[in-house]
C-alpha cells in the first residue's frame, strides 16, 4: 500500500472502534487490533420532542473538536423511528458522539428524502445512560 494515512474500523451492532494507522512508506508494516469490549459500553436515549412522526437517528463517532471522525455513510450508528418519540440505543461504546434528528419523507417505496431537525454532542460513559433531547 503506498504510505498514507488509512483509517481501519470494525461495526458490530452499535459499537464501532476504529483507528487511524499513518504508514511512512509503502514498504512499512503495521499490526494493530480493534476490540469489542463490553465493559466500555453504555447507552443513549433520545427524545424526540417535535411528537410522534418518522425519523433517522444518526450518531456518528466524534474526535475533541466535536467533529465526526469520519464522514461516511458506513461509519455511522442509526435508527429508524416510526411514529415514535424516541430512539434507544445500547451497547455504544464510551466516547463522544454527534447525534442528527432527521425527518424522514417516503418519495417512493424505496427511497426518501431526510431534513435535519437537530443535532447535539453526547458523551456517552460506560455503564451508563446518557439521555438526549432533540426538537
């Protein structure tokens, strides 16, 4: 592989772990693991307090900044809230996240279009359930 920076993950339910490997040249070889540690996951509930209605609940992985570690479509924990007015997730690992609040609008039987409604920053401790309140 040439050198670079290459970011590896692994998604299993609602835990990601990932890292961010920097290869100094194409030459170099580099053992890293990821792990799943149960011990190091807490729990997030969301409330919804536009009502009942259909949405996509987005929590994407953030760094210091309060910016997603990546912006991917994969790299992402979600949930599909119909006429509900809440999303519960468990099993996250510690760490912070951005959580998006998006309307949900079927255009057709298999596709739809999202708007964001809201967004917040969690901080999600193990063992723990962290609570958060979008519009």
């Amino acid at each position: 592989m040439p050198s670079g920076k290459y970011f590896v993950n692994v998604k299993s339910a609602n835990y990601l772990d990932w890292k961010v490997i920097d290869l100094p040249t194409d030459k170099t070889v580099i053992n890293t693991s990821l792990t799943f540690d149960q011990q190091q996951t807490g729990k997030v509930h969301v409330q919804i307090s536009k009502g009942a209605g259909d949405y996509l609940v987005v929590m994407l992985p953030t760094g210091p900044d309060g910016q997603p570690v990546i912006k991917s479509f994969h790299f992402r924990i979600a949930a599909d809230v119909k006429d509900g007015q809440s999303a519960k997730f468990d099993g996250v690992k510690a760490g912070r996240y951005k959580v998006i609040l998006n309307g949900k609008q079927q255009l057709s039987p298999s596709t739809f279009a999202l708007t964001e409604l809201g967004v917040a920053v969690v901080t999600i401790e193990a063992g723990k359930e962290a609570q958060v309140n979008l519009p």
